[in-house]
C-alpha cells in the first residue's frame, strides 16, 4: 500500500510519520518511510537546489522540472520496489505536491503538470492520500516557531500560500475516494488518531 501525506506548510506532516510507521509495525507491517524532494542521494541533492533561500531567481517552470527529477529517481530506485516487495510506503509529500503548489500556487496549467507528473512518476498513484488541513496563517506560524528549516517556498507570499490550500482542498474534492481531509488543527495526539483510523478503513 502506497500512503501519502500533503498539506500546507504548518501542517504537522513530517511530526505525525513516525507515529503512523509505528502503528503499522505493531500491526505486522514492514513499512518503509520517505519524503519529497529527496530520499536518494540523487534526490537530496536536487532538494538542496530547490530549497536554497539564495534561489530566488528559480523559475516555476525550472522548479516544477526539479521536483519531478527527484521523483522520477525516488519512485524507480526507492517506491516501487519497496512496493513489490509488499512494503507500506508512507511518502511526506508526493506528486499532488506539485499540482498544489505549482499548479495551484504559481498558476501553471494542470493539464500539463499532470502529463509531466505522468511520465515522473511512471504512473504510480497512491492508493490512498492524507491532506493534513490547517488554516495557512497558523501553519506559517508554526513553521517560524518550530526551528526546522525554513525554505524557499516557505518564505513565498501568503497569498500563494492561501492558493497552494484552496488547490488541496479542491483536489480531496474532486477524488474522494483516495483522499481523506484530516483536521491538522487538533493537538497532534488526536491527529494521529485520526490519521490512523483513516488508513484502518482503508487497510
């Protein structure tokens, strides 16, 4: 089973992983556990190319392309042979990523994200997607607080950030049936567990 987590920064994505992994463990599970861009050494690469602060002349159409680089290399060399091998994959971020904050937040056509996205990730969709739902200011928030890394697209304008939200929601809308809206307003405790519950119905 391939499990993604999107969300807008702030989110609580990266925090609630290792509990999720655990969960699954003491199910029986093997579960291997990844994040985007990165996760090869290829991929973590890339991702200190698209994250540096002093890139701010990046294109979108040059970040997009980036993005989907370290995708492509994490889903050939990491995911799909984890996958075959009867693992669950739970990915931090994936490619809804680039659908919400380079379709959606800069404004590039969907139509051909998802083509590129097509191609990147050799068809491979996850069977089920966790949007971690919070208001963008408090996400924000949260990030300047938390003392992790604060990047590139982080610093971008609120109003893209409003847009990048506003793209996950209409996504979760428009397929339900993978994706499940998680309230990443409630103390992380009660967001786990209904990260878990989520992913039981599932399983």
């Amino acid at each position: 089973m391939f499990i993604t987590l999107e969300g807008p920064e702030g989110s609580g994505k990266s925090m609630q992983i290792c509990d999720l992994a655990e969960f699954l463990r003491q199910q029986g599970r093997q579960v291997l556990t990844t994040r985007e861009p990165g996760g090869t050494f290829i991929g973590d690469q890339i991702r200190e190319v698209i994250m540096r602060m002093e890139n701010t002349m990046m294109s979108p159409r040059a970040e997009i392309l980036l993005f989907c680089a370290a995708r492509a290399q994490i889903v050939e060399e990491v995911i799909r042979p984890s996958l075959e091998k009867g693992l669950v994959v739970i990915s931090d971020r994936y490619a809804d990523s680039t659908l919400a904050y380079q379709g959606y937040g800069h404004g590039l056509d969907l139509a051909i994200l998802k083509q590129i996205l097509h191609f990147a990730t050799g068809g491979l969709v996850p069977d089920l997607t966790l949007l971690l739902d919070v208001d963008v200011e408090e996400g924000l928030k949260r990030r300047r607080i938390g003392g992790g890394e604060w990047n590139r697209l982080d610093a971008q304008q609120l109003a893209f950030h409003q847009r990048v939200r506003q793209g996950y929601l209409k996504m979760a809308t428009e397929e339900p049936d993978r994706w499940r809206i998680i309230d990443a307003r409630q103390k992380p405790d009660r967001v786990q567990s209904d990260i878990q519950a989520a992913i039981s119905s599932k399983l």
